[in-house]
C-alpha cells in the first residue's frame, strides 16, 4: 500500500514538475500580448477601479494611447485637458506598470495636437507651415513639441508625418497641411529634425502613413480609400532614407488599399505592405504600428477576429487599439488577448511571431531616458 501511495505521489510530482514550464510560457505569452497592445481610455484621472488599471496589471498592456476629444461622444477632454492634469495623468498611469510604458499621444503640429493651445499648451502650426518657413522653423517647433511632452510625461508621438503632398486636395492630409512638402527630400530633412529633437527629450517619433497617404481622395477615418491609381513610388522615398540613416524608432501603416503592392489588404493588413515590402526590401528592424483599428476602412469591413489575425499575420508590432472610434468598450483588452490566444492555439498565429514583435516593442522602450 505504502509502494502505491509513494507511485501514485511520485507520478503526481512529475506530472506537476512537468506543467510548470508550461504555466511559465503561458504567462511569458500573455505578456508579450500585451506588450502588443496601444489602447485607448476614458478619462482624466484614472485609479484602481479604471477598466485602464486592470489592463496594465493584469493584462500587462505595455502601450496607451491619449485623447483629446471623446469619438462615440463627440465631448473635448476626454485625456486631454490641461498641462497639470495630464502631467498627473502621466505619472498614474506610469505607476500602474511593472515596467515603462508607452504613452502616445497625435502631435503634430496644426489641427492634429491633442494638446492644445486653448487648454494651454504651446501652440505649434502645421509642418506645411513650418516646413514652408524653413528648417530652423521647423527645428524649432520640433524642439518645442518634444519638451511638451516630456513635461507633460508623454514619451511616444505619432509624428512627424512622412507622406508626401501628392495630392494638394486630399481632404486628410495636404487639405490639413499635415505633410511637410511635395519635395521628398524635403520630407525627409523635415521628419530628420523631427525625430532627433524627440529623441533628445527622451520621446521616440513615429513616421506614418506608410506606404504613403498623400495622394489619396478620401478619408480612411470614415472607409476604404483606394489609391492604387493615384499612389506614386516616389512615396516611398522619405522612409527609404530616414531607415538607411538607422534613425527611425516607429513606423505607422495607413489603412489604404493601395493595388500595386497587394489588391486585397489595406496596407495595415497587409503582409505584402509590412512584411515583404517594408521589413525585408526596405530593411526596416523597428517597431510597426498600426494606424487606429477603429477606423470606418477598418470596422466597417471586417469582422474584429479577422482583423487581429491580419493585422498581427502581417507583422505588425502595435496594434492601436484606441478605442475611440464609433462605440466604447471597456471589455476591449480582455477580448483581444483571448482572441489572440485562441489564435496560437489554433496554430494561426505563433509564439515566436507574437515574442518577436514584443521584443522589438521592449527595445524601444530601452531608448527612452
């Protein structure tokens, strides 16, 4: 009897021995996950009872991304509402992590700043506007942006804008003035200065919209845009030099649906855009977000599985998650994580793929002071 019960313990402690490591790699994953995710949030303030909280702890979202206006509402604030409460905000939020996370934030310059000069901050004009003044112009507002956002907490800026003005009329980017110039080499110089005067206040800059928004007619915040008859290679050219340079910490991809790389995808999901073309003709090692899943060009054309599938297949690193798009859900974090799980389980999607991906968005991280 005293034989049996010694089996039966001895073959209870292998078997336990035995899925520990599997427990370890399932909490490794699940933080690679969330080391994935850029999420939205409502609020000024947040605390221990903010949906914001349990996602960073528990869920281990490495990544946020902040507001001014509130979509599903249409109301101002909804982040953003003075430098004392951001600041604030910034500092709640950093104490949540275990680790350092990323606060994004749209500062571009022009109608594109969530933080703004009516609720305080500095104003800073459009890049066309800063690019037509000239390159200390724009050294100049870029240095301004940067302390803004170092004082105020935030270390990751969805800007400068690399695309191209191709399309003076495009009612989404050379209509808003947010491209520096028709001239790439212009761009380039441009998102240069950009780039370096964040990196110097400990800010790691984003190119977008790869693989180039400037020369479309429509707006992918509301659908599908389409240029593959009025894209030009010559798009291409600002992010082909500023890689060569090594300087580039992020990339964002656009959501159009651009024919002369894949006819299917939106470049956002699309392997052909992210993987083939930018990471291995392109040579691109950093991190590759994706422009905001709630956008119409997404949401209203594919179901949300097929989306994190193709957005995480194609080799996306960030999956903006921003949350602020037609509807709000608290649950959002939560349902994506499972939904990724379910993805490796099914052998979709590896762990390799997803750990590769969080890896890169970590040695970012690392280039913040």
């Amino acid at each position: 009897m005293k034989r049996i019960s010694l089996l039966l313990f001895s073959c209870f402690l292998l078997a336990f021995v035995g899925l520990l490591p599997l427990s370890a790699q399932n909490n490794d994953l699940r933080r690679d996950i969330g080391e994935m995710l850029l999420v939205g949030f409502r609020g000024q303030s947040v605390d221990k009872n903010s949906h914001i909280y349990r996602d960073i702890t528990k869920y281990h979202v490495g990544s946020v991304i902040l507001f001014e206006r509130d979509g599903p509402t249409g109301k101002r604030h909804r982040n953003v509402a003075s430098p004392s409460q951001l600041k604030r905000l910034c500092a709640q939020l950093q104490s949540f992590s275990d680790g350092k996370l990323l606060i994004g934030i749209d500062q571009e310059g022009g109608l594109v700043c969530r933080m703004r000069k009516v609720d305080g901050f500095p104003a800073v004009p459009s890049p066309k506007y800063c690019a037509e003044a000239g390159l200390d112009t724009v050294r100049y507002y870029a240095d301004l942006t940067a302390r803004m956002l170092r004082e105020a907490g935030v270390n990751f800026d969805y800007a400068p804008v690399a695309d191209v003005d191709v399309n003076p009329d495009c009612p989404i980017i050379g209509k808003l003035g947010r491209s520096f110039s028709a001239d790439t080499t212009q761009v380039a110089a441009c998102c240069r200065i950009w780039l370096k005067s964040l990196a110097a206040s400990g800010v790691v800059g984003c190119l977008k919209h790869f693989p180039g928004h400037g020369s479309a007619t429509g707006d992918t915040h509301e659908g599908l845009v389409d240029v593959t008859k009025t894209w030009k290679p010559c798009e291409l050219a600002p992010y082909r030099k500023l890689i060569a340079e090594g300087k580039v910490p992020a990339i964002m991809v656009a959501h159009v649906i651009n024919g002369k790389i894949d006819p299917v995808w939106p470049a956002s999901l699309s392997r052909a855009t992210v993987t083939d073309l930018l990471r291995k003709k392109m040579g691109y090692k950093g991190v590759i977000v994706t422009d905001d899943l709630a956008m119409g060009a997404i949401i209203n054309q594919y179901d949300y599985e097929t989306v994190i599938f193709q957005a995480i297949d194609a080799g996306n690193d960030l999956l903006c998650l921003s949350n602020n798009g037609k509807a709000y859900n608290p649950e959002l974090v939560p349902q994506t994580v499972e939904i990724i799980l379910k993805l490796v389980k099914e052998g979709r999607i590896t762990a390799t793929q997803i750990h590769a991906s969080a890896e890169r968005v970590r040695a970012m991280k690392r280039m913040l002071k």
